[in-house]
C-alpha cells in the first residue's frame, strides 16, 4: 500500500470530511473510489452530490404531503400534536407494563 500526501486548504478539507461523513465514507475510502473510477474510464467518470438544505426541505415536505395524501385516501383521521403524544405515552407504558418495570 501506499501513502499520498496531499496538501489542501483547511476549509476544503473540513468540507470535503463533512461531505463524505454525510456519504458514508471516509476521506480516504472516497479517494480511493475516485482513483479507481478515473484509472478504469481515463476519465473523471462520475459525480457525488450532496442535496442542497434547500433541496432536502422541499423533498421532505413533498414526502409529508404524498404521507397525508396516503392518510387520507385510507380514511386515516388526521391526529393532532396531543394525540401523537398520548398515543407514544401508551405504547411506553404497555411496553414497561409487559417489561414489569
């Protein structure tokens, strides 16, 4: 094995470890992807992308809307913050009752 050593701007390198640790990877390991890709095509071969808070808000609340949407068509009632939490208190207390806790 071998070692690179690569010299980098210290905001680029926390950008980079922060985008990886959202990939799933580390710096190290997402190199190694990269120059495996470029070797094998002899080109930058692809692209990673980390969605924009923006892009991440709008596909969450789209997700909301298509979960009510789903609610609904099932004649699912809606339930309100206070039913929510009864419902989690409940579940708790039947799962210490069955605990004996």
């Amino acid at each position: 094995m071998a070692t690179i050593t690569v010299r980098v701007d210290d905001q680029l390198k926390s950008s980079f470890d922060l985008l990886c640790d959202m990939f799933g990877l580390s710096n190290s390991a997402a190199l190694n992807l990269f120059m495996k890709a470029v070797v094998r095509e002899r080109k930058i071969p692809f692209e990673i992308k980390a969605e924009s808070d923006a892009e991440a808000r709008i596909r969450g609340w789209e997700a909301f809307q298509r979960m009510r949407e789903s609610a609904k068509n099932a004649n699912v009632a809606d339930m309100t913050l206070d039913d929510i939490n009864k419902l989690i208190k409940e579940a708790r207390d039947e799962k210490s009752s069955v605990r004996g806790n």
